[in-house]
C-alpha cells in the first residue's frame, strides 16, 4: 500500500507554494488605490485568494502569546520557562512576576493531533488564580527513531515525572483524552505513597468509559479490529523530517476525522469569511482566521500511543473494568484516597458524553465523599467546557473554589 504520509507531502509540495502565492496576492488585490474606483470584482478575488490560503495546514506549535494576566485586579507579566524537557514533551511553566504564592496546577493537554496552544484560553482562565504548568507534547514527526517508543505508559510516566518535578502539593486538570492517563498517574503514584501524587485530581470531558452513551467517536473506534487501524490509519514519516521512518498516527488524518463530524459547519466558517472579507466585517474575519490557524496546526502522534489508546481505552475498556496495566502490573484506583476528584462534562458533548467522565467517581470508591464533585455544563458541547464563556464564568469558579478547599 502507497504510504499516505508521502502521498500528503506530495500533495502539501505542490499546492503549499499556491496558497503562498494568494496569501501575498490578496492585500494587493483588495487594496483601494487612490483616485482609483473600488472594484467589486477586485474585492471578490482578494477574498477567494485569502480563504484559499486560509486552508493550508501547518505542523510547527504556534505561539501561546499569553504575556500577562490579570490577577487580583491588577496585570501581571507572565513569561514561559521550560521547568523539564524529554523527547517527546517539554514540562512548560507560565511564570508570573509576582511574589504571591498560588496553587500548582499541571494542566495536562490531549495528544490528539492538535498542539497544546488548543488550550490557550484554559490556560489565560487558570493563570488568574494559579501557577499554571502544561504538557507541551512535542510533533511525533519531529522525533527521532533513536529516542524509542512512546505509548500509554510513556505517556503516564511523563505526567509522574512532571508532578514529581513540580513537587508535593501540585493539582492535575485533564481535558479529553489524557483523563485515562491522569487517574492511572494518581493511581500508580497513590499505591506507592509518593509524596507528590496531587492534591486534586480534575478530569474534563473525557473517555473514561465509554461503553456509557457511546458517541460516533466511540463507535469508529469499536467497528473495526486494531489491525484494521494499524494498517490503514497508521503511516511512516517522511526521510525529509527528523522522525523519519516512524510510525506515526498523521495528525492530517485526525484533523479530516474531526471536521467530517460536523463538515458543514466547517463549509459554513470558510463561506461565511469569504463573506466578511468582502464586506470589510474586519472582526469577524479575524475571529475565523484565528481560530482555524489553531486548528489547522496539526501534529502526528506515536503510532504506538494510538494503537494502544484505541484499544485499551476504546476497544478493551480496560479501565472500567479494572484491566488497566501499567508497566506490567496492575492499576489499583482505589488506592487513590487523598487526592480529591473533580469531574466535568458538557450537556451536549459529541465526543464523550454525558456519563463517561463521572464514572471516575464510581471507580475511585476510595475517595471519602466531601472530597468528590461533578458538574455538568448545560449548553455546551466539547471544547465549550474548557474554553469559552461558560468555561470562564460558570465552569472555572467551580474549579477555582475545589481546588482552593483541598489546597491546603
């Protein structure tokens, strides 16, 4: 079989330098020159030109750009430092220039085909109140043969690691897909007593059994043998890039799953833009244009994390049902009794449902009651509970408030 990633980078080399060639066209044919009539026509060609350059995709992180926050009232500076660094992530602190100590928060960042920047505004929200840390998943494309494999337990011992470096008395927010690998961090680190397991543990809108009201996601997931994946979704890197001949999950092909879900509404943004462009509705158009150059920043993920999280997670329900392993020995949730839970979920979320995530709480039996809480969203689907207006303002005090009651 043709190796689909080549046949992409065939593709992204011809048409890239097309879509370069209308990003730097359009200003010029939207331009009205002086004493010169505007032209309707000129106005419909820049905006075909810029919509069409809108649509390349790109494989570099883009910037966080959060440079300061309010806090208390007043604007504080905030600069990144890199605390940890592996292969694969880098363990990245938004430090404020202030003097005020607050909670530790390791927000940790789906590895699903999008950067950690998806989570800029969770991280402009939590910066208010915290010291905020994330996981910085590092392009799988980009990492060499040399550095090895890298599956759920690599993943899981990466979270263990960073709370280790953070220290005692950190707090661990999950969005989607990492919640599995946040409570079996907790879990494993709990059955050791490790003195830096989390004070606090919340899990957002995540997979974590999925036989509960499953979604389009979970049924894909279940149609067809892990063979199956392996052979038509899993593809090798490119030489031209610096993991060249690893087994990868594209993030191109994630990206085409996710917007097939609601195509269109997808076909809706891109016609609406080219309607905002001409019509001079300048902040609308930016609005469109900032979104999808997020979302349009793909990143490739292990072959062998997606394999596995396909399997154990979607196909196995190993962790429901109290099958999940890690490093070869099995994984005791209830042996997580000080780590306080959180869980959240989104009315009308299309990618885990309402149920998935609460089951957290059944599965950590051990956690004494007044250290448990669940709230569900109403109005919002998947990414509106981590970012957006009902994450800021009705989602986050919650948050803000179980994370300051179990702080101390």
């Amino acid at each position: 079989m043709t190796n689909i990633y080549q046949a992409y980078q065939q593709y992204a080399d011809a048409t890239d330098p097309l879509r370069a060639s209308a990003r730097a066209a359009a200003p010029f044919l939207g331009h009205t020159w002086p004493g010169l009539p505007s032209s309707p026509m000129l106005r419909k060609m820049a905006a075909a030109y810029e919509v069409f350059a809108r649509t390349q995709l790109t494989h570099v992180r883009p910037p966080f750009d959060i440079d300061s926050v309010q806090d208390g009232g007043r604007t504080v500076a905030v600069r990144e430092e890199i605390i940890d660094r592996t292969p694969f992530c880098t363990l990245l602190r938004f430090r404020k220039e202030t003097a005020a100590e607050q909670p530790a928060v390791l927000l940790v960042a789906p590895m699903s085909g999008h950067f950690a920047t998806l989570l800029r505004g969770t991280v402009k929200t939590l910066l208010r109140d915290h010291d905020v840390y994330i996981t910085d998943w590092h392009n799988a494309r980009d990492i060499a043969l040399e550095h090895g494999r890298f599956g759920l337990d690599e993943y899981v011992g990466h979270l263990i690691r960073f709370l280790q470096v953070i220290g005692p008395g950190a707090h661990i927010v999950a969005v989607c897909q990492p919640t599995v690998a946040a409570i079996t961090a907790a879990a494993v680190m709990a059955d050791g007593d490790d003195p830096a397991q989390p004070r606090t543990m919340t899990l957002m809108a995540g997979p974590l059994d999925t036989r509960i009201n499953p979604t389009t996601v979970n049924e894909l997931a279940k149609s067809k043998p892990i063979e199956w994946f392996e052979k038509n979704l899993v593809s090798t890197v490119p030489a031209r890039h610096p993991g060249g001949g690893r087994k990868v999950y594209p993030g191109f092909m994630q990206l085409a799953a996710f917007m097939n879900m609601n195509l269109n509404r997808h076909v809706d943004a891109f016609r609406n833009l080219y309607t905002y462009l001409i019509e001079d509705q300048h902040e609308k158009a930016e609005a469109i244009k900032v979104f999808y150059e997020e979302y349009f920043a793909m990143s490739d993920l292990p072959a062998e994390f997606y394999l596995e999280t396909v399997r154990v997670v979607f196909q196995e329900h190993a962790l429901p049902l109290g099958l999940l392993q890690f490093q070869g020995r099995p994984v005791n949730l209830k042996a997580i009794r000080r780590t306080a839970l959180f869980t959240v979920e989104g009315e009308k979320d299309d990618i885990c449902a309402v149920g998935q995530t609460v089951a957290a709480q059944d599965m950590c039996s051990s956690i004494r009651p007044y250290m448990r809480l669940h709230h569900v969203q109403t109005a919002v689907g998947h990414y509106g509970v981590f970012n957006g207006r009902r994450w800021e303002n009705e989602i986050y005090p919650r948050l803000r408030d179980f994370i300051n009651m179990h702080h101390r």
